[in-house]
C-alpha cells in the first residue's frame, strides 16, 4: 500500500470516527433533539459521494505516472527534512502499513482491533508531530505549501479529466457540507 493510501485510509478513519462521535447524541434518541431523516439523508448522500470521488482519485492517480512522481517527491522531502530533525518517520509508516495489512486480513478481536486502532491513532500522531516541527521552517512550509497546492490543483483536474462528474461531485459535496453545518448549529 502506497502512502498516499495510507493517509486517505487514516483521514477516512478519524474522519468516521469523529463523526459519529459528534452524532452519536443525536442518533441515541436525546431528549428534544431527534435525527431528522433529511440530515441521516444527506450523511449517507456525503459518504457515497466522498467513496465515489475516493475511487475517482485513486484511479486517476494510478493512471498517472507524473503524479505518482510528484507525489514521491514531495513525500522524499517531507520524511528527508523530518530525519534532518531527528525523527524516523519510516518506522511509523511501516507500522501504520503492518496494522492496516492486520485489519484487511480479518481475525481481529475486538479488545485486538481496540488495540491496533490505538497504535495507529499514536503512530500517526508522532509522525503530525515530525510533521508540525517540518513546517515550523518558515522557507521549507512555503515551498512545501506551495508545491502541494500545484499538486493538488494538477491531481483535480486530472480527476476532472478522468471523469467529468467529478466537478458536479466536488459541488455537491461543498452543498452538504454547508446543509449540515447550519443543521447542526441548529
């Protein structure tokens, strides 16, 4: 597994997780404040069309050598200035690769899955933390920035290329976001 999947299989994670924290009060039934259908509506709307871009991304991004190049160097910089610091990122994205190869291969106890959940939650911390002390180099965060925007903006609109719904998606998806938070701050 590449680390670009490994970051979106994590940001996927946390992003679950801290989801249905958030929404867990709501979905037990608390006291005057029902989950409407429209809001449970537009969650599942939000998931498959955050899974549907996922798939869009990755396909583009596997059919493209240029920016699986691009993403390697900027994945070289990023771990080359974090040893510089002293760190060794590589150990963490091998555990985080090993724990998520455990969690694909099934078997996993409960009390184990609570186990492994923890020590990706940690090996990924320390490496925010590499990555926090990276970007506090004022001229390597501005290159670094800088460079990740163009990669960004390059990898959409080879996604758009790839498939033109993605767009009409990205548009869609900004939509509910926006419903959701003015529900929630209801």
């Amino acid at each position: 597994m590449t680390r670009v999947t490994m970051a979106a299989v994590a940001a996927a994670f946390l992003i679950s997780t801290s989801l249905q924290a958030q929404m867990a009060p709501q979905q037990g039934g608390a006291p005057g404040q029902p989950h409407s259908p429209e809001m449970m509506e537009s969650q599942q709307r939000l998931q498959e069309i955050q899974q549907r871009l996922g798939q869009i991304q990755q396909e583009t991004f596997e059919n493209s050598e240029e920016l699986q190049e691009r993403q390697q160097r900027l994945e070289d910089r990023a771990t080359a200035k974090m040893e510089d610091l002293g760190y060794d990122p590589e150990s963490h994205y091998q555990r985080m690769e090993e724990i998520y190869e455990r969690f694909e291969a099934g078997n996993v106890s409960q009390d184990e899955q609570q186990q492994l959940a923890e020590e990706f939650q940690q090996a990924q911390m320390e490496l925010q933390q590499a990555q926090q002390e990276a970007m506090e180099d004022e001229e390597f965060r501005r290159s670094m920035e800088e460079d990740m925007r163009s990669f960004q903006e390059d990898l959409l609109a080879a996604m758009e290329e790839f498939d033109p719904a993605t767009a009409e998606l990205m548009d869609e998806l900004e939509q509910l976001y926006s419903e959701m938070r003015q529900h929630m701050g209801q």
